[in-house]
C-alpha cells in the first residue's frame, strides 16, 4: 500500500537531541507530530512504514528516526490516506496552521521538498482521541475527490501497526 501519513509521537518527559546535521533540539513533554509519505512497496510500503516509526530498536537513518528510537517517546496514533498521489506537504501545512505548530527544527523531515519542517510540536492541549480526531478531519478534506480511504489508528505500546 501507498499513501501518507501523520504519527504522534508522545515524549513523556524533557530533554535534548541532536537530530544529526540538522542539530540540537530541546524536547518538552507532550505530543509531536510527523507526516511522511511512503510510495514504494515492500519495506518502503505505507504498512512497513508504520511499523519502522513504531519500533524503538533500528538503525538511525531519518531524521523521524532520532525521536522514534528513545525509549521515552512512544507512538500513540496515526492517521493514514492510502494513495498514489503525496499529500505530505499539504497535511503538514494543514496541521500547523490549525494547531499553530512549528517545526521541532528548520528542514527537520523535509529534506526532499521545501516545507519549514515536518516534525511539529509538541502539542499539548489535545487529549490523544480528540487529536486523531482532527488530524482525521484534515486527512479527509485534503483526500476528497478521489478513491481514497482515511484510516485512523489509536496505538498503544503493546499493539502493531
């Protein structure tokens, strides 16, 4: 499957990161969110994707990559449309806007496109439901007109993409 997607990524406390060349970052407690795209099959597939960002335990290759792998950021959710066509950049605008989120760093997740960044947060006002709700709602306005399904996944650290 293709498609793009939005994770939250809840860090349960504060601290610092260096997110490779793009540098140090200081994470406060709450929810951050990342959109990404995965337009390739087999381990590039949307599923396997999903999958990778979940799993704490990998090799540091994005920049997704140096938050999902401490032990005190977990995924709590995701929100995915299932299409040929990258809606990335447009959700990621979408959601900054609506929620008033910058990026974590400039350029951070965005090496391929010319977004500010597409790690925002942390978001702190919204209980996890209501923030898939919304993140659902901008999924299915961006998606309209096509064949494309939203999906909206509530994880928890036992279950699996």
């Amino acid at each position: 499957m293709r498609g793009t997607y939005t994770i939250i990524v809840y860090c349960s406390r504060e601290r610092h990161r260096i997110f490779g060349r793009l540098g140090r970052a200081k994470l406060r407690r709450g929810s951050y969110l990342y959109t990404g795209s995965a337009m390739g099959s087999g381990s590039t597939s949307l599923e396997r994707r999903l999958k990778r960002h979940e799993a704490h335990s990998k090799t540091v290759r994005w920049h997704i990559d140096y938050l999902t792998s401490m032990p005190e950021c977990t995924v709590t959710g995701a929100v995915y449309v299932a299409s040929n066509k990258r809606l990335e950049c447009d959700v990621n605008l979408a959601i900054s806007e609506k929620l008033k989120l910058h990026p974590v760093l400039p350029r951070i997740g965005a090496s391929d496109c010319r977004c500010d960044g597409h790690l925002l947060g942390p978001e702190l006002r919204l209980s996890r439901m209501a923030l898939l709700e919304l993140l659902a709602v901008i999924y299915r306005r961006l998606a309209r007109g096509g064949s494309s399904r939203v999906v909206q996944i509530e994880c928890a650290s036992s279950h699996r993409f």
